[in-house]
C-alpha cells in the first residue's frame, strides 16, 4: 500500500504542484486542498511525499491517504463521499475532522484518524479530485504513467497478492475517472513514465 513507496518524484512536478498551492484560493473554508489523484501505480504517494515538506514552511500540512478510505477492493467508487463526508465537509465549516480507517488485513473499519489542523491539507490517492470531493479542492492533479509500468510499480510495492486484484482494481478506476471526467478537469496533469 502506500506506505511501501519508494523512489523520488520530479522536482519539476513538485514545484509545479507547490507553486499551484502558494496562489490558490481555499475552497475548503481557510483550508487549501491539494489532491493529487489518478490510477495505481501512478506515483501520486510519491509525490505527496515531496510536496508536504515543500509546503510545511509557510504553513501546517496534513496528508489524507485514500487508502485509508477505501472500504475494500470493490469500493473505490464510494470512497469520494467518504473524504467529503468525515473530512472536506466539517474542515470547510472550520470543525474537527476524522475519517475512519480500513484495515486491508482485517476487511473491515478498524479506528478513526484525526486531522490536524492545517493550512494545506494534501489529498493522495485515487478518487481524491473525483467529485464530490472535487470541489473542495483548490489545487487538482492527476497523476498517470505508462500501463505497464503502473502495473509493475504496483505489484513491485504490494507484492504477488496485488496481481490478482489489479484488473479489478484498474476498472473501478477506469469506470470513476470516466464518469467524473477527472482528468479533463485536473489543473496539472503529470505523467511519471519517466521518474
């Protein structure tokens, strides 16, 4: 999952991503969301990862992991109202926010994980720009690379189990990104092919 990343994003789309952050408006009352979305494999963690401390000194930065959100391999679809519901909702009326936690070992909801507060709050993973999540973001970036690279980059950070559920997986993402036009209405478009 996202907490076996490795590797470095390009500083071209970190500064791309941060610059984008510095001169946006909130559209999540004093919060300025920066969700960086798009399929598995992608490298949307990895860029997380550089984008938080480039944004740490002129402000608090808190990173959601969707991950965390997904209720299992056949719920992608209804993880964008669970974002907006328990975190973009009440941080936009200036309240505390939690969400609660998947456990993929257990197949069930195990926890709950505050949000600090902040001044950034970074959004990874697929299904963070989709709506309705989509307009509490103020900065929106989709995050693609090469089919077969994903798909290597994805079973080489999940292992052999992952293999399986890919296809599985890679349509929810298909048939979300579609319907929601995400990718047409990002406002950076990164392709990490190349890393």
């Amino acid at each position: 999952m996202w907490d076996q990343v490795a590797g470095e994003a390009r500083e071209e789309h970190v500064l791309a991503v941060v610059s984008r952050a510095l001169a946006a408006r909130p559209r999540c009352g004093p919060v300025v969301v920066v969700a960086i979305d798009g399929p598995s494999g992608a490298g949307k963690t990895t860029l997380a990862r550089a984008v938080q401390p480039e944004l740490e000194p002129t402000g608090p930065v808190a990173v959601v992991h969707m991950d965390h959100l997904y209720p299992g391999w056949d719920g992608l679809a209804q993880a964008p109202e669970l974002l907006t519901t328990q975190v973009l909702e009440p941080l936009s009326r200036g309240e505390q926010a939690a969400y609660r936690l998947w456990s993929w070992v257990r197949d069930a909801w195990a926890g709950t994980r505050e949000v600090p507060q902040c001044r950034f709050l970074v959004v990874e993973g697929c299904g963070s720009s989709v709506q309705p999540a989509g307009s509490y973001a103020a900065v929106s970036v989709f995050v693609d690379a090469d089919v077969a690279l994903r798909r290597r980059r994805g079973i080489d950070r999940d292992g052999e189990a992952y293999r399986p559920k890919w296809q599985r997986w890679a349509d929810q993402e298909t048939a979300l990104f579609a319907a929601d036009a995400t990718r047409e209405r990002a406002d950076l478009v990164l392709d990490t092919s190349r890393l």
